[in-house]
C-alpha cells in the first residue's frame, strides 16, 4: 500500500470528522439561509479592507519606481469602500451583488441562445444551449425580480453542495476505514 494511503487509511477518522462537519455547516446554511449570507458578507467584507489596506500599502511603496503607483492606491481604495459597505450595509452589498448576478445571467443567456441560433447547422444539440440560455434568462430576470430569493437560492446551494461534499468524506472515511482493516 502506498505511503500516502497508508497515512489516509491510519486517519480515517479525519476525513469522517470533515464529512460530519460539512454535513453540519450545509443544514446550517439550509436552516438559516439568511444568516448564511450575512456571515458571507461579514467574511467578505473584512477580506475586502485587508485587501484594500495592502495595495494602498504596495502602491505608496512603489511611487518612487512607478508612475502607475496610483492604480494600485486607487485599487485599494476601492477594495476598503467595497469592504466597509460590505461590514456596515450588508444588505445593500448583498441586492448590489444579486442585481449584478441577475444582469450577468441575462446577458450570458442571451449570447448562448444566440450561439445556439448560429450553431443550429453545424452541430446536433444546439437546443440544448439555447435552452441553458433561455434559463439563465428567466434565472436571471426572477432574480431582479425577487432579489432576496436569489440570495437565499446562493445559501441553499452552498447547503446542499456541502451536504453533499460531507456524505462523499463520510463514505470515503468508511472506505479508508476499511482499507486499514485490510
């Protein structure tokens, strides 16, 4: 059995203790969706004004060697905006953040059904892309729409992908489990 396997196998229980642990965070997040989304945006938010602190940081050290040190200044100017609305209007962040996902929905939507509409010819399937297309434009506009279910549907899909990562660690855990046994 290969080294790495072998330290896998001795520390089953490892990987059982990061499945339950993803299991526990994805009902969290189904439970209290909301509150989901707002430790996102705390998270975020501080991130953003770590972010914008350091590239003021790297700009004004490199005024002296390079006359676009402003950009980066101005990056992290914006970054520290960013990160303050995030910590201090978290709902306000969190519509902005929806409405842009919406828009970008839309437009993507609309350029796969275009690309499906060119690609009718060429290839068999096309419908497929253009109905991806025309569900990332009903996706979309149901989040402008109703922008609080879009941010509940993101709490929910992490959720359940973390529910899902935990049930695969916890049958990995068994498996390893096993192969120590062997």
């Amino acid at each position: 059995m290969d080294n790495l396997v072998r330290v896998m196998a001795d520390n089953w229980w490892v990987a059982l203790l990061r499945g339950i642990a993803a299991i526990l965070f994805g009902l969290m997040a189904l439970i209290w969706p909301g509150l989901t989304v707002y430790a996102l945006l705390i998270v975020f938010g501080a991130y953003a004004v770590f972010d914008g602190v350091m590239a003021i940081i790297v700009g004004f050290q490199r005024k002296s060697d390079d006359d676009s040190w402003w950009s980066w200044a101005l990056d992290g100017f914006l970054s520290i905006v960013i990160g303050l609305m995030a910590l201090f209007w978290p709902e306000a962040t969190a519509l902005a953040f929806v409405i842009w996902m919406a828009a970008w929905a839309v437009v993507a939507g609309i350029f796969r059904i275009i690309a499906a509409i060119r690609l009718r010819k060429e290839i068999e399937g096309e419908w497929a892309l253009g109905l991806s297309g025309l569900l990332m434009v009903i996706w979309g506009v149901l989040m402008a729409l109703i922008p609080a279910a879009g941010l509940l549907s993101l709490a929910w899909l992490i959720g359940v992908f973390a529910l899902l990562i935990g049930g695969v660690m916890v049958v990995l855990s068994f498996r390893l489990r096993g192969m120590r046994d062997a």
